[in-house]
C-alpha cells in the first residue's frame, strides 16, 4: 500500500490472532450467553471478523461514541452519538474497540454500561497503547501491543480515510502534508 511507510500488522497476521482470540472467547463464554458490542467506526471489521471466529450462540449490537475535543480531554466525557438498540441487564457483555490510547473512551463507556447493571462486562481490544494510558483499563482480550504511533487500516483512519486497508501500518509523512 502507498501510503504506508511501514506494515506494523500484515492481513495474515491480523486473521491468526483474530482466530486464537475467538477461539480463548468460545471457550471463556462456554454455557453463557454473549452480548458483543462493537464501538463505531474503527471496530466494525475487527468484530466482524472476531464473531465469526466466535463458535457461541450470541447477539451483538454497536454503539458510537463522539471523541473527545481538547476540553473535555480531562474529564475524558465522552458523548453517545447511537446507543446499543438492546438491554444488557444480567448479561455478559464483551466491549469490542479497536484501540484503546489513553483509556479515556472506554473508561466513560464501560462506567456507563455498568450502570446497566450487565451479569459481567469484559473488553476485547485489538490493539492497545499502554504507554500512552491516562486512567487505569487493562483489556481482558487484546490482539496486539504496539508502540507509540499513529496507525491506520483496518478500520482506523486519518481523516476518515485508510479504514478499508486491510492491514495496519504507520502512514507516509506526505500524507499530512497534502491534507
Ligand atoms: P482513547 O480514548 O483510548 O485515547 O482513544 C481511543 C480512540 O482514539 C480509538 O477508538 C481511536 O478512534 C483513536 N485512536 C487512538 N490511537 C489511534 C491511532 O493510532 N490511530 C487511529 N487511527 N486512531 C487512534
């Protein structure tokens, strides 16, 4: 791909740890019923990859969040753009996000689905910053740690473009430039 200084995840590499990740999650559920919630945009082809690697009966539904602006930055308030259509009362709930930076996103997002009162609620991230962490999340499931950098592919963009790539990488400096 062009645009791409550096491939930091192939598409090869993406599908196998999808598939141990379905895999650790079809045993961890076994005799549970499973809620998947994906987080717009960026989750949408990590989870529907990872669902059908999930071998349970389950349900999903998908959620977008606003991204928080340099004021909000420190409350980490985030604003819910769609809500999940269903409840989630006495069920298990599995947040699907595609990474998590400073935590700020899904720290609001998981104190607002405990108010709900789930039966559980675990997060399954495909990759995940922890040297760029503000509050303290640690993922149950994570596909990959990387350094920090600002990727794209695979349902991350820059300005809404890249997501349809169907492998990770960093981006060419040009590609600020002309935009
Ligand atoms: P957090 O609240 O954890 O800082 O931010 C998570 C969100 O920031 C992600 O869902 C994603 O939208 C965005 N984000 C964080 N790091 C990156 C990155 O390296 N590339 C892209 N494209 N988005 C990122």
């Amino acid at each position: 791909m062009e645009a791409l200084e550096e491939t930091l995840l192939s598409s090869a590499t993406i599908a196998a740890r999808v598939k141990e990740l379905g895999a650790e999650i079809t045993r961890d559920y076994q005799g549970k019923d499973l809620i998947v919630i994906g987080i717009l945009k960026g989750a949408l082809p990590f989870m529907a990859d990872l669902i059908r690697e999930i071998k349970l009966p389950l349900k999903y539904d998908l959620m977008a969040v606003s991204s928080y602006g340099v004021s909000t930055k420190t409350s980490g308030a985030v604003q819910i753009l769609k809500d999940i259509e269903m409840g989630v009362e006495g069920e298990h709930v599995l947040v699907v996000e595609d990474i998590i930076d400073t935590g700020l996103t899904l720290n609001y997002l998981v104190g607002n689905l405990l108010s709900r009162k789930p039966a559980s609620l675990k997060i399954c991230t495909l990759l995940d910053k922890p040297s760029r962490r503000e509050v303290d999340i640690t993922p149950e499931y994570n596909g990959f740690t990387i350094p920090d950098r600002f990727v794209v592919g695979y349902g991350l963009d820059y300005a809404e473009r890249f997501r349809n790539l169907p492998m990770i990488g960093v981006l060419k400096p040009e590609v600020y430039e002309k935009s």
